[in-house]
C-alpha cells in the first residue's frame, strides 16, 4: 500500500506541487489511521498466542502442573 501511496504523490507531484501537498497531507491522515487498528490487531494475535502456551501448560496429562486445590 506504501508503495501505491508513493507512486500516487509522484504523480500528482509531476502534474502539480499544490495537489502535491494536499495529497501528503491526506495520505498522512490515512497511514496514521490504518496503522492503529493494525497494530491494535497485533497485540490481540500475542495475547491470544501468549494465553494458549499459558494455557497449554496449566493442563493436566499435557505435560503440564497439575492444578490443586
């Protein structure tokens, strides 16, 4: 998508500089954006990657502490 964004900006840069700064402006906005929910997202994947290997420890017969009580 950075790529896309790249050939974009040096087009409208090739056609004219004051598109040109809006559309930085604009493109900016959007990665800003894009980039939260996608690193919101990563963090969920190592929750869940980090509580099935919890998980997977606390189970009895899995090679795993046997809970007591």
């Amino acid at each position: 998508m950075s790529e896309k964004f790249g050939r974009l900006l040096t087009e409208t840069k090739e056609k004219s500089e004051e598109a040109a700064s809006m559309v930085t402006s604009f493109i900016k906005k959007l990665l800003l954006i894009i980039s939260r929910p996608a690193r919101l997202l990563e963090c969920l994947e190592l929750i869940r990657k980090s509580f099935i290997i919890f998980r997977s420890s606390r189970r009895p017969g899995k090679g795993g502490a046997r809970y007591q009580s």
